[in-house]
C-alpha cells in the first residue's frame, strides 16, 4: 500500500531548453518551464503549438531530443512513464481511464502496482477511509463507477493520483466533460491542495476563464517554442490571446445584425430512440427564426449527437413532424437543396467528407451536378477546380492544391472547407454541431465569424455545442438539452451560467 501514505509535499518540475525533433519536424524548440513547488500553472498554445509533445516528454512517453528536466531542483531521467510516476509525477488524462463496472474502491485498489493477487478487502477498506479522511473531497467508494456523475468520475481520477503518492499532477482539458459547476468545483478543490502545499499542478487548458479564475502562472507555447508567460493576476485574456497568435488575436463580431425573422425550422412532438436503442428522443417544441442562433447546450450523451441525426436524416422518428419554412422536411438530397439547408456536423472529416478525395471534389459535393437553374448536367471538373480555387482563397483554406486529399488538411482547415461549401449561396437554415472542438484559437475565431455572418444575412442557425462558452457567446436564445429532451430556455444576453448549468446537470 505504498501510494496510500502520501508522504512529501507538493515538487516543482522545471523543463531546461527541451527541444524535441521528429525527423526534420522540431516540435519542440529548446522550451524552459518552471511549474514552483504548490503552485497551480496553465499551459497554452494553439493546436500544433507543442503542448502535448512537452508533457509527453515530461512523463517519459517521449525522449527529448535535447535539454533536461529537474524534479525538486535535481536533474532527472524520465526513460519512460514508470520513472515518471516514481519521481511523483502524474497525469489526468482528457478522457476518463477508470473501469465503468468497478467501484470507485476498485478501481483505487487495481491501479496500484504492488495490488496482491488476492485482496484483503478489510485492511484495503480501512486504509481507503484513512485516505479519504485527508483528502478535502471524497466520492462514494462502494458506487460502481458507470453510476457516478461526470464530475465524480474527475475526482475520481485527481483522487487515483493522490492515492499512489504523485505530488506533481499534469491536467489535460479536465474539464470538456464537465457542467460549469463540476468544473469549478473540481478546479477548485484541485487549487486547494497546490495551496496547501500537498500538490503542484500544470494544466492544459483552452479556457482562459478557468485559467484566470484558478491558475497562478501562465506559460504560452507557441509553434514548439516557449514564447511568454507570468503571473495570471498581470495578463488579460487579449494579452494571453495575442501571445497565442503572434500578435493581436482575431476579432470576432457577434452582434446580431437586422431584426429576427419568420419561423424557419419548426419541430413538433419529435419521439426517437438514441443510440443505445434503450431511451427516448423527446422534442416537444424547438423553433429557430430567420436571423437568429439557437444554442442548445448539454453535456455530451444527452441526446444532441441524436438531435442533429434527426436533422440530418440519418436517424428515424417515430412519431412528430419537422418543418422548413412551413414545409414538411424529410433531409433527402433534393429537399435540402429546395429549402436551401446546410449542415456543419461534428467531425466533419468523417460525417461530411470524403477523406481521401479532393479538397476540390469535397467542395463541390452540394453543387456538382447542377447547373444554375438548378438542372442536373455532365460533371465538368475544370469548372469544380476553378470554382474551389475561389472558395479556397475566400475561405482562407490552407491547403497545397485543390487536387490534395482533405485528409491531409489540419481540422480547422477541413472545417473551413467544409464551411465553404455550405454557405456558398443562399443559405435558409445551417445546422451546426460542434463546430470548434479540438481547433485552435485561429481557426475558432474564423469559424465562429463564418457562423455569425450567416446569421447576419438571415439565415436560421441551430448551434449544438458542448462548449457552453460558445453557446453563451453566439446565441440569441439558448436551449439546455438534459436526458433527450429540452429542460431550459433562456434569451442569449440574460443567460445565468449557474441556472443553466443546474439544468444541464439535471439537478434543476
């Protein structure tokens, strides 16, 4: 039971000009971090930025091509994660790494490396209560794990660290999964214990309110190099922003341009099975108008992934009626075309793309074999060049031809040529889910403009977003979607982040 003591304190963890090349790529260019002893220090950059590379070099997944790394003021060697963990080094991980059908105690006991063949779940019981006893939160022990809420399930895993002694804990994106209340909480029992002097914390994050609100320091990377940083109390989000981007950070306007207009998309009574074919799909009501964005918040599993299935087409109903401007809507080719409906779906390399086709011929998907009034024609491929040329350079897509496959384009790049083939034209109604996961601040930036523009021109937007920042930052009015049905409705400019978060937790 080694890792049940938690002897020691908190370790600072200092990176000396690491530099790490793969081939003749360097992801890392000679970067110097210092995360002090206690201390709570966000890690930013866009994607691509190096962020992942160094914290993989730092618990030994990786091997730098040069520089070092002191643990508690000493010069280490980090051959691989095992030596990590036995310097006090450890890593929650985006993604939850627990065993759903254990318990929580289970799942503390199993992770230890010196667990017995056969346990004594008596001794391993008290010595559990002792541990929970000095920790400043705790999760129900006898719970399986499938049962506890997301925001358990990080404790959880921040707990399963403490538990086999780490006392210098990496945290990457802890918080996707999360209500803005689990996050806070998590976040904050976390800041606890570096001010304690039981912890110290380097966080990967995207969320500057987070970092503002628990982060001491602040370092920023920057295409694989260390590029500023400080203390979180003397920079702004647009200081942490321009240092992201090399300079002053795009500008987004989102304020609604002209007034709202008729109903467009009309849902009535909509009853469908969800993935797991065991809990129902329940719409009552959902209308969006011409020259609005409606947010539908949630936190992921839902029904929002359903949601946009239905709107797609892709998912039967079983009962109701969906409408396009007083029309019924069935998602056929044809009729998306009539009622001039655009999709943005969640990775859309993989449910909107042809991944080893074009960019060109991905482009021209929507328009390839009609004419302007609308007759279907031979495919003329000079003219599908020469009209994704002029998307491309409209849509700012970074690409090496239009002939390469867009699977070789980056994820905001995708996006951006996917985008350029749903809003080429007049658009009536744009369903959009998840537009800017996984994207970098740039690309965030372009996409969301992209969106609000629609909308500005009149268009119909339904914006399904795990990002509640997002869904408070566009939307006119915002939806909250709990156990697949719509719980909460609140106008956009008088939205309450903790009432919404109630409702999205389903506590409300």
């Amino acid at each position: 039971m080694t890792g049940i003591s938690g002897s020691g304190g908190a370790i600072g963890v200092e990176t000396v000009g690491l530099t790490m090349r793969f081939g003749n790529f360097t992801a890392l260019d000679d970067v110097s971090i210092k995360v002090r002893p206690g201390s709570f220090h966000a890690l930013l950059g866009e994607n691509g930025a190096g962020k992942s590379t160094l914290v993989k070099c730092m618990m030994g997944f990786y091997h730098a091509t040069a520089g070092a790394m002191l643990v508690a003021g000493r010069e280490v060697s980090v051959p691989d994660p095992k030596a990590a963990h036995a310097l006090g080094l450890g890593m929650v991980y985006q993604h939850f790494t627990l065993v759903p059908a254990l318990t929580a105690a289970e799942n503390l006991v199993i992770s230890r490396e010196d667990t017995p063949a056969v346990i004594h779940w008596g001794r391993e019981r008290a010595a559990l209560q002792d541990f929970m006893a000095r920790m400043p939160f705790s999760v129900p022990l006898d719970e399986p794990v499938s049962r506890l809420a997301a925001g358990e399930k990080q404790k959880l895993e921040i707990l399963k660290q403490l538990y086999l002694g780490r006392r210098f804990l990496i945290l990457d994106e802890p918080t996707s999964v999360l209500t803005p209340q689990e996050a806070d909480e998590v976040l904050g029992h976390v800041r606890e214990l570096t001010r304690s002097g039981a912890l110290s914390v380097l966080i990967i994050s995207h969320k500057f309110r987070e970092v503002t609100a628990f982060a001491d320091e602040v370092s920023v990377l920057r295409r694989g190099r260390h590029v500023g940083g400080g203390k979180v109390a003397d920079l702004s989000h647009d200081d942490m922003a321009a240092m992201m981007v090399g300079g002053q950070p795009p500008r987004r306007d989102v304020e609604r341009a002209g007034e709202r207009g008729a109903p467009v998309l009309q849902l009535q009574g909509i009853r469908a099975l969800d993935r797991s074919g065991l809990r129902s799909i329940e719409i009552d009501s959902l209308t969006v108008h011409g020259g609005e964005i409606v947010g539908i918040a949630g936190v992921s599993g839902n029904g929002q992934m359903e949601l946009m299935e239905i709107l797609s087409g892709q998912r039967p109903i079983s009962a109701g009626r969906i409408d396009v401007a007083g029309a019924p809507f069935g998602a056929t080719r044809e009729e998306a075309h009539a009622a001039r409906v655009r999709y943005l779906p969640e990775e859309p390399l993989s449910n909107a793309c042809a991944p080893r086709m074009s960019v060109a011929e991905n482009i021209a998907f929507r328009s390839f074999d009609l004419k302007a009034d609308g007759k279907r024609f031979w495919l003329d491929r000079g003219a599908m060049r020469s009209r994704a040329r002029e998307l491309i350079a409209a849509f700012n897509v970074k690409t090496a031809s239009p002939d390469s496959p867009i699977q070789t384009l980056s994820g905001g790049n995708v996006q951006r040529a996917v985008l350029a083939r749903e809003l080429t034209g007049d658009v009536n109604l744009l369903l959009v889910s998840n537009p800017c996961f996984g994207l970098d601040f740039s690309a965030v930036a372009a996409i969301r403009s992209r969106i609000v523009a629609a909308r500005n021109s009149g268009a119909a937007v339904l914006l399904l977003s795990e990002d509640l920042d997002e869904i408070l930052e566009l939307s006119d009015r915002v939806l909250v979607m709990s156990e697949g049905g719509i719980v909460h409705e609140t106008p956009g400019a008088h939205a309450d982040i903790g009432v919404i978060g109630q409702h999205m937790a389903g506590h409300a």
